[in-house]
C-alpha cells in the first residue's frame, strides 16, 4: 500500500467536476483507490463518484489519498495531481 497526506485546494471542495475527473482518472490504474480525511476511519472507493461526493470535501481539508495493487505509487502521485490542479 502506498499512500499521501493532501489538501484539498479546489475554493468548491471536492464537488461533481473534479470528483468525476478523479474518478475517470482513477479507472486507468489496476489498484484499488481509497480517500479519507485525516483523522477518521472510514475511507471511499476512489472509483467511486458516488463515494467521492458523500465524503463532501470542502477546501482546506487533509485527506489521506492511497492506493494498493501493482501500479500504487503511480495511481497516488497522478491522483495527488488531479486534485492538486483541478480549480473550477
């Protein structure tokens, strides 16, 4: 398992855009995709549009982005990106 503390920098939150585009970018790895904030236990499918939008994701937050399969330290980096650079 390979994982990474980030912070959500999106001014909307992770709302249905970027949530939709980290999801599409997630489908492209083999691993299984997880999000969580910092401090709680319970953790999204980051395939996962759905799952992605419950967790309501507002900026600022810390979330912990991991992933574990054959293609891990990929996934994290890349996905780390898509929510670093997305900002509508």
């Amino acid at each position: 398992m390979y994982s990474k503390q980030i912070t959500i920098q999106n001014k909307s939150g992770l709302h249905a855009r970027p949530a939709a585009d980290f999801v599409s970018q997630a489908g492209k790895f083999k691993s299984r995709i997880g999000i969580q904030r910092v401090g709680e236990e319970s953790k999204a499918d980051g395939k996962s549009i759905i799952m992605l939008l419950a967790l309501g994701l507002a900026q600022g937050e810390e979330v912990i982005l991991s992933a574990d399969g054959e293609d891990e330290k990929e996934a994290v980096e890349t996905l780390a990106e898509v929510l670093a650079n997305c900002r509508t």
